[in-house]
C-alpha cells in the first residue's frame, strides 16, 4: 500500500527526540495542540484551528527512545485506518528519525499533500531541538495558497 | 512499488514552472546545475559537487506545460531505473505541481531520505517562482548532520 516516508537526522539525544513524539507538550512544539490521552490505548485528538479535532490517533506502540506509532481512528476519511510510525536510533552521529505514515488506499492528490506537509514538520522539529525554531501549526511552513 | 510523492501550489504561471523544470536554467536554479540535453530522448547529468555527476536522467517525457518525466539512468544505485516525473495543472488559483519519484525497489532508508529531501527542493521551487529565495544545491536545506 501507499506510505509516505522522510529522515531527518537531529543533534539532540534520543531520548529528547522521543519525548518530543510521546507527550502532548512535545507534539503541541512540533505538530500541533494535542489533547487526550498518550499512552498505549489511549487516543490523541489533534487541533488545527477547528474546534473539532482535525486528526485522531489511538496509540499503538510506545517504545522508549525507539519507536512511536499511531493508528488513525478518526479525521479525514483517506487517513482513517493509516499508520503513524516514529523510529529512532543513534546514527553515531545524530539522533536518525525514520518517519512513515503508511496503509494509504489510494496514493491520492491528497496524500501528495500530507507528504509534503509532514517533511514540513519533521525539518521544524529537526530545527527546533537542535535550537532553532520548531514549525507547528498555525506558524508552520505553507506549501500551497489554496490547500492548508 | 514504492513511491516518493510531493504536491506544492505555486503562485506562478503554469509555463513559468515549466520552463523551470525543462530547462537546464531552471533545474539549476532549484535542484542543482545541469549539463546535457534536455530534448526528449535526451540525457541531463546533475551535479552536487563532485567533478562527476551526482546522477544522470534520460528524458522520458515533455509535455509543453503539462508533465516533464525523467528515467535515472545513471547514479546511486537506488535511484537506476526508477522515475521521477513532474505533473502540473491549474487550480483556478494557482499552478498544482504533483510530484512523483517512482518505482524504487525497496523502501530503504535512503528512500525517506530522498523523500524529506525532494520537500526541500519542491518547497523551494514554489518560494523561488513566488519571489522569494530558491534552496537549490549548495544553498539547500539541511536534514541531517551526517547525510547531505
């Protein structure tokens, strides 16, 4: 099936990369406002701007430093029933984030997007844990005038 | 097979993104400087530094304002035989770019590498044609410390 695939490589321990990806203030800094639940089982809802969530995820996986995955459970219908995996590890050099949302049906103009988008928001939280400025919404990078 | 995939809306004329990306001018001015010939059937060669090039794309497909699609001919092993094709329309509000490197053996790390970095260079291409500042090879944005 389709999947949306990135890697970054970060200048910050593993285990503050992972925080950032485990916890609603971490994702709030990179992605966006976060509410809900964080453990395994429990569900995320996601905000951008609505006041109704944009994205729900139910966490699947939670593995120390090593690995993050989400399930979509609710949102846009082309992301319900896709995966949300972060993996980390130590490339010796850097922290080496490989980041895949993967189980598309259909690789749609849709998916194009979010492809886009996603590398947006991975080079942010790259830029904002070695220091610089994080990209979460609404002060993220826009890649088209007509599609958020 | 897998697929890198990238969509941006550019604020440009659909000729002017096209003129960018079929001509060896515009190619440098968003990825990195050229050499060959760019006519269909054609062979460009694309340099990141080195005397030799970096990979070298036969031409496959020229669409006038519609689609420019190339075959990896030479270069990283991964990239041989895979297919990178641009295809643009018209919105109503701007110029669409859907982006397609396609057909790669294996999702290998190198592939989410490429993937973020394609963003890069996709993401630039639309601030360039917009007015603002292209990230073309050496001015690139950077992904990782120890993988350019």
């Amino acid at each position: 099936m389709p999947d949306i695939r990135h890697r970054v490589g970060i200048a910050a321990p593993q285990h503050r990369v992972y925080e950032t990806l485990s916890t609603k203030d971490g994702l709030a800094e990179f992605w966006t406002k976060a509410e809900g639940d964080p453990e395994v089982g429990g569900k995320l809802s996601f905000f951008f701007g609505d006041p109704a969530p944009s994205a729900v995820m139910e966490i699947a996986e939670l593995s120390p430093n090593e690995r993050v995955q989400w399930r979509c459970v609710g949102g846009p219908p082309e992301w319900v029933g896709t995966t949300v995996t972060f993996d980390l590890k130590d490339s010796g050099e850097e922290t080496v984030l490989l980041f895949t949302h993967g189980d598309w049906r259909e690789p749609v103009e849709f998916m194009h997007h979010c492809s886009t988008k996603w590398a947006t928001f991975l080079i942010g939280l790259r830029s904002g844990l070695e220091g610089g400025a994080f990209t979460a919404f609404p002060d993220d990078t826009k890649i088209s005038g007509s599609w958020r």
